[in-house]
C-alpha cells in the first residue's frame, strides 16, 4: 500500500487476505490434479501406486477444504465491507450471492468418513463427486480424468473456475481502490493484477488431452 493510497478499513485487509488464499488454495488444487495425473499415467501398474494416490487424494481434498474455508471467510467480510463502503455493495452481494451454495457444504466437508480414502471405491467416489468424471461412471478409465481444471466441483458444488474469476475480480477491484499490493518492478507476475494472475493461472490449469 503507498502513502497516497486511500486507507482501507479492516475488513478490506481481512477479505482480501481471504480472497488472495482463496485463489493460491485453487492453484494449488491444479497443480495436485497435475502431480495426480502424472502417477497415474507413470504408475499405473506398480504396487505403490494406491498409496501414493492415496496421499495425493488427501492433499487434493485438504486444499480444496482450505479453499472452502478462505471463501466461506471472506463472505462474511465481503458482507461487512458492503455497510461500510456503498461503492463494493454490487461486487460483495454478487460474491456472497454466489457462493452461497457452499454453506450447505459444510457440514459435509467435517465429516470425512466418506472421503477417508482407504479404499480404491472411496477415491473414485471422490473423484466422480468433483465432476472429473461422469455420474455413472464405474471407474476412471484414463489418466487424463484425473486433471483438475475450471470444471472441478468445489464441495461437488461449484465449478472452480468461477469460483476463482470471481475472487480474483473482487480482489482486483480491492486493489484498485485501495492499492493493496506492493510492486516490484523487475516480477512481472507479482506486478500483475490479482485478476491478470488468475488468467495466468487458468492458462496453466487448461488440461492437455
């Protein structure tokens, strides 16, 4: 933040700190999908390969409840800063409004019974509820299924692309009013804006088949 930046209240802080750990969280799920593809298509047949899916598994749903708790997080500040500052009123209510749908996961996403993943029908199970592959399917059929992109369903819920526009587009608009970031003029990336990393982010994410 520079020194003729408007000051910011508490709140903008507090949701774009949220915001910003919302998107590294959704990064970081596809990079997981990517490690997870690549066993898959190297170890397929090689008697380590359930448990190291396993482990991978567990790390693909402990970001994606990470995720889950950075946005439920910054709901109830973007909430706050739309009484405090009438000009994030639209952008905040259209953020709550549609992310709305991952309150019901939540008691969902605290009982890991279901996704504890000691078995190989447990973890496709899992993978079938994330949308990478179809409902009826019986199994995954190619490595390639098990890329994470825009289309994997948050808490089986919401697809992670808009998930992540959204929260970069707030974001961007935060930073644009308050000068959030500090730039460093030799990182391009760091200097890009949060919505300008995200669209680096999702050509990163866009799954070669």
């Amino acid at each position: 933040m520079t020194d003729d930046a408007p000051r910011a209240p508490l709140s903008v802080y507090m949701l774009a700190d949220h915001l910003d750990g919302a998107l590294a969280a959704g990064e970081d799920l596809i990079a997981r999908g990517q490690d997870w593809r690549a066993l898959a298509e190297a170890s397929a047949a090689d008697a380590a390969f359930a448990v190291a899916q396993r482990k991978l598994a567990e790390q693909v749903r402990a970001l994606e409840m990470m995720l889950i708790a950075r946005v439920l997080k910054a709901r109830e500040h973007a909430s706050s800063l739309a009484g405090i500052d009438k000009r994030f009123a639209a952008v905040a209510n259209l953020f709550v409004s549609g992310t709305v749908i991952l309150l019901d996961a939540v008691e969902e996403c605290g009982d890991a019974r279901e996704d504890d993943f000691e078995t190989g029908d447990a973890v496709v199970a899992y993978v079938r509820g994330r949308g990478l592959i179809s409902p009826e399917a019986a199994n995954v059929n190619t490595a390639a299924q098990l890329t994470i992109d825009d289309n994997f369903l948050v808490a089986k819920r919401l697809a992670l692309g808009p998930l992540m526009d959204m929260s970069a587009a707030f974001l961007d608009a935060l930073d644009t009013q308050y000068d959030l970031f500090v730039e460093d003029p030799d990182d391009d990336y760091a200097t890009a804006t949060p919505a300008a990393r995200a669209e680096f982010g999702r050509r990163e994410r866009m799954p070669v088949n």
